[in-house]
C-alpha cells in the first residue's frame, strides 16, 4: 500500500499538488453521508469526488493504518475471494461492484489527517442536515394528504418511499439525534431539532430502531447527562410514559399488535387468507400460497432454514459466496411452498434473510462472521473507551439493526456505516500529536 501510495503522489508535478484543506475535507464527507438517501448516482458521485480529493492531497506523514481501518477492507477481500468458490459467480460478481466502499474509504481514512474538531464538524452538518430532510419529508407529506386525505402518509414507507425505506431512514436520524442529544451545550434550536427528529423516527414506525433510540436516549440522561439525580430519575420517567401513550394511539400500536398477535382481523384481510404464527413458521413442513408471514414469523422462517441449509451443505467455513445464498434459499422456499408471488408482489422465496449476522454467515461463512464480530466489537470497545456518546450510540444501533436487516449488503447502507465506522475509529491527530510527545 505505501508503494500506491508513493507513485500516486509523485504522478503529481511538485508545484501543482494540491494542499488539504480540512473544511473541503468535512464538506465532502458530509456530501456523501447527504446524498445517500437521493438517487443512488448522487452518492457515487460525491464518494469518487471525496476520494480523489483525499488521494490527491494526501502527505505521506498523515499515512496512518490501525486495525480498525483494516477490519473493513478483510471484509471486502474476503467477498471478493468469494469469486472463487461461489456457487452463482455471475451474482457475486455483480453484488461486488456495490461493496466496494468497505475497500476505498478506509484507504481514504488511512491517508487523510483528522482532527477532533473535524470529526464534529462533519456530524454536526450532517445532523443539521438530516433535520432539514425530514422537513422536506413531513412537508411533502402534508402535500399528499391535502391532495388524497390518506393520514398514511405520515407514516412508516410512505412518508419517505420504500425505495429510501424506512428503516433505514430511521437510522440515519437517529445518528442525528444523538448529536443533538449529547451536545453539552444547547440552544433553542437545538432543542427543536432534537424534539423534531424524535417524533419524525417515532412516525418512521420502526419498532427495532425506535425501541433502541428510546433505551439509548434513557441511558444518556441517566449516565451521561450533567443533570442532578432528581431531574434525571423525573425526566425519565416522564419519558417513558409519553412513550407508552404515545405508541397505544399511534401507528407503532397497530405494527405491534400484527408483530404478537398475527391472527387478527386485519392481519389476515390485508395481508393474507391465514397468518403464519412462530411456532407454525418453524414448524411446518409445507406452507400454502395463501399462508401470510408477518415479521416475526418470517425471520423465525429464515433462522429455520438457514440451520437446515447449514446441515445440509458443507459451507460453514466459506459460505456460498457473497449474495449467492439467495439461490438455496430460493429452493427452500419451493421445498416449503412459500408463497411465490405474483405480478404485483414478491414472494417469500426472493427475499434475502433481512438479518445481517445470518447473511454474512450464510455468504462468507463462519470466516466472514468472525470479521464482522471483530469489527462490532472494535466498534463498541473504541466508543466506550472515548467515552463519546454518539459513538456507543452508533455502535449499538448497528448491532441492534443487524438483527433486522441485511444493512451491508445495500449500497445506502454499507457507505453509511463504512464512513461513521472510519469517522469514528480513524485515531484523531490530536492523540497521535500527545503519543509523539510521550
């Protein structure tokens, strides 16, 4: 790498290399967190722009390298040897163009100097950036309704399109709302943002991310939070019975009751002539096509024959090659009858696991889910040891959405977990500055 590294610098005559400026750094990194919920063109862009930059301007005296960094490029290079033994070399292949920030921004992290103020910088204009989007998103929302009358568009994918998704979105604001919630020194405005994310996440109606923000957000004031014990213990309680109001009125209400009660009414007339319960999707040798699986029952599904796939194949340490598991779940899916789908919808049999640590298990084996644990693991071990707050935050909202969603293998979210991952453990210059002088 530092061969790279010199003859990239060098193809630059002296006179016209260009100096790092740390606010175009901040800048394009927050054009890249920014875009991701646009058109995906949008975020290549501006990840090439960032990269080039940083390349261009680098100095080989801020060439750093830490293991952290490195944990993301394993994961890459082990998706890439996947080539080699996958069982669908076309889907690999093609699934591997969208990985490729796991390689590029922790070379970029690795060859740019940071400095703490940088680092809060680049998620204070993210942050403010995110309440500015979901603005736009209620904005628009109330648009819609004006036009249709339908309250649901206030809620869950329709208030940001499934395609951005709401999950995912609920992610990216709840990054943002941490921000806000640890910065020690609030404004008015802050406040607002801070008030105004929350109820937008709780609108998103994501159980896991919305449940995970609520029990990080009482953490923080009861641990981190300057505030006496009385005002701690008043605030948090007062908290928590809003919530509890506020999810028995709402739309969280409705998606809960489908979650533990999948055989009601609605359940079943929306979604389905007979609803699939968690002992039965764990069961059952055979479904009909008109069998409905709601969320929980569908992860319990694909827990089920992920375990089946796993005895009957002999992949445990290499998997099937990255996004090439979905080729035996789709024949899974057939020996269990699943719905298959229609014009309209899609069929159970053509959905990955929607579960991160199953995912990579089933793609790049036990090798692959080994260097994600180490990397969830740096992760939380470097915020905790910072002490930083966002960082624990981001940190646990990973690990806890990894129980839900296949987040890596989609082009949003692996370039926004590889920069908050980097951004948070790239080692700041200010301590590399204090290790010198030790």
């Amino acid at each position: 790498m530092g061969t790279i590294f010199t003859s990239s610098k060098n193809a630059l005559p002296k006179s016209k290399r260009p100096v790092t400026n740390p606010k175009t750094l901040v800048f394009l990194a927050v054009a890249v967190l920014l875009t991701i919920p646009l058109n995906y063109a949008f975020g290549s862009i501006t990840l090439i722009l960032f990269t080039l930059y940083a390349l261009f301007t680098a100095k080989k005296q801020d060439f750093s390298f830490s293991i952290a960094l490195f944990m993301p490029v394993a994961l890459f290079l082990l998706m890439a040897a996947s080539l080699l033994w996958t069982i669908d070399f076309k889907s690999t292949l093609k699934a591997l163009s969208k990985e490729i920030p796991l390689l590029i921004i922790p070379v970029v992290f690795c060859i740019i100097r940071l400095w703490p103020k940088q680092q809060r910088d680049t998620l204070k204009f993210y942050s403010w950036g995110m309440f500015i989007y979901a603005l736009f998103y209620i904005a628009r929302a109330f648009i819609k309704y004006f036009e249709t009358g339908d309250s649901n568009v206030f809620f869950y994918h329709d208030l940001v399109t499934k395609d951005v998704n709401a999950i995912y979105v609920s992610v990216f604001m709840s990054v943002a709302l941490f921000y806000f919630v640890a910065k020690k020194r609030k404004r008015k405005f802050d406040y607002l943002a801070l008030l105004f994310l929350f109820v937008f996440i709780f609108l998103l109606s994501s159980k896991n991310i919305l449940l995970t923000d609520i029990l990080l957000t009482i953490l923080y004031f009861l641990f981190w939070s300057p505030a006496s014990k009385k005002t701690k213990w008043t605030f948090t309680t007062v908290f928590a019975v809003a919530i509890v109001i506020a999810g028995y009125f709402g739309k969280i209400k409705e998606r809960v009751e489908v979650e533990l009660k999948p055989n009601t009414e609605q359940a079943v007339k929306d979604m389905g002539t007979r609803a699939v319960t968690i002992a039965q999707a764990w069961n059952n040798e055979t479904f009909s096509q008109n069998d409905y699986f709601n969320g929980t029952s569908f992860r319990v599904y694909q827990i089920r024959i992920f375990t089946e796939m796993m005895s009957e194949d002999p992949v445990l340490l290499t998997g099937y090659g990255l996004n090439a598991s979905l080729n035996r779940i789709k024949e899974k899916g057939d020996e269990h009858n699943v719905y298959k789908g229609d014009e309209t919808h899609r069929g159970y049999n053509t959905l990955n696991f929607h579960n991160q640590y199953i995912e990579i298990f089933a793609d790049l084996g036990l090798i692959g889910f080994l260097v994600l644990m180490v990397m969830l693991g740096i992760n939380l071990k470097n915020g905790l040891s910072n002490k930083d707050f966002v960082h624990i935050a981001f940190a646990f909202l990973m690990i806890a959405l990894f129980l839900t969603e296949s987040f890596l293998w989609r082009q949003r979210g692996v370039i926004f977990f590889t920069v908050l991952y980097c951004l948070f453990n790239k080692e700041l210059y200010s301590s590399v500055i204090e290790k010198e002088r030790s």
